[in-house]
C-alpha cells in the first residue's frame, strides 16, 4: 500500500502519477535519503507534519527511544487521521484544516502549543511558507536555537517539482 498527499492544482509529476495509478500498476520504489533522528538524550522532542510529512513522521517514530514526542499533524479532516506508533510518554494532535489553506491552520497550532519546561528538540515537516513560518517563531518566541531545530519543505504552493531538500536555512 502506497499513501500520496495529492496537491489538487498544485500537484507535480507524482500527484499525477498517484492519480492515474490504477491496482497492478508497477512501482519502485527507494528507502529514505538520510531520517531525522530523535535524539535520545533530549527531554521531548516536537513535531510538526502535514499529511505530506506521514511517511517521514511514522519512520521517525517508529525509530524513536522512549522519548517524549508532541505531535502537531495537519489533516483535512479526522478521515485523514492514520495510526502512528506513539509511546505512553508522546501526545498527537490532529489539526483539521477544512477548507483552510494548507499550512495555516498547523502553523497556528504549533505558535499555542503548550510545550514542557526545558530545552527540547523540533522537526517540522510542511509546505515552505508555513515551515519557515514555524520556524521564526520557535527561534524568536520559543527559545530554540537553530542546532536543535531540523526543518523540510516538503512542497510549496503553485511550485509543482518543488526542490525536496529545502530546510529554511535562507
């Protein structure tokens, strides 16, 4: 079974791909290119996802030592919601965006959360404006420093092939 975030108008060559697949079709398919790894020896760890970001976000976590993860994850709606394997110690949070622009609703989310005491680390994982968004905010208003940030644009609105590897280091 292959999961794709279709991007309507804004999709590239894969949502076109995702929408003419038909059942038999053939595929190949690669591993990753380098996961993020929570690091063991932080007290919690926060993630930000879209539905684009599930597949990173199950890997990260299925990877993860017994560590505290907050989890923002981004959905259309609770139809979209998948299982992920938390532990006891880790929360999500579904964000619903409805008919909201992708990206506001989680980024807005992500500015309340009520995140530990502590210093943390944070993946973030959606489309380029709301990522860098997120991430002035947890450097400016959250304390965090860019060492123990790790941010992906996974798309970008009307940028269909959009350059996957864009970690908002501009």
């Amino acid at each position: 079974v292959i999961d794709f975030a279709l991007h309507g108008t804004h999709g590239g060559p894969a949502s076109q791909w995702a929408t003419d697949a038909k059942v038999g079709d053939a595929v190949v398919v690669t591993g990753g290119r380098g996961a993020y790894r929570i690091n063991p020896d932080a007290p919690w760890t926060f993630i930000v996802g879209d539905e684009t970001a599930l597949p990173a976000i199950a890997t990260i976590l299925e990877d993860a030592p017994a560590a505290r993860v907050i989890l923002l994850v981004e959905v259309h709606d609770a139809a979209d919601e998948i299982a992920l394997p938390l532990n006891a110690d880790s929360t999500i949070t579904w964000v619903h965006r409805g008919d909201r622009t992708e990206g506001e609703a989680v980024a807005e989310a992500a500015a309340a959360a009520l995140l530990p005491e502590g210093l943390g680390n944070a993946w973030v994982g959606i489309e380029a404006a709301s990522m860098r968004a997120v991430r002035r905010q947890l450097i400016a208003d959250r304390g965090f420093t860019r060492d123990r940030l790790a941010t992906r644009a996974y798309w970008k609105f009307d940028a269909p092939g959009y350059r996957d590897g864009d970690t908002g280091e501009d």
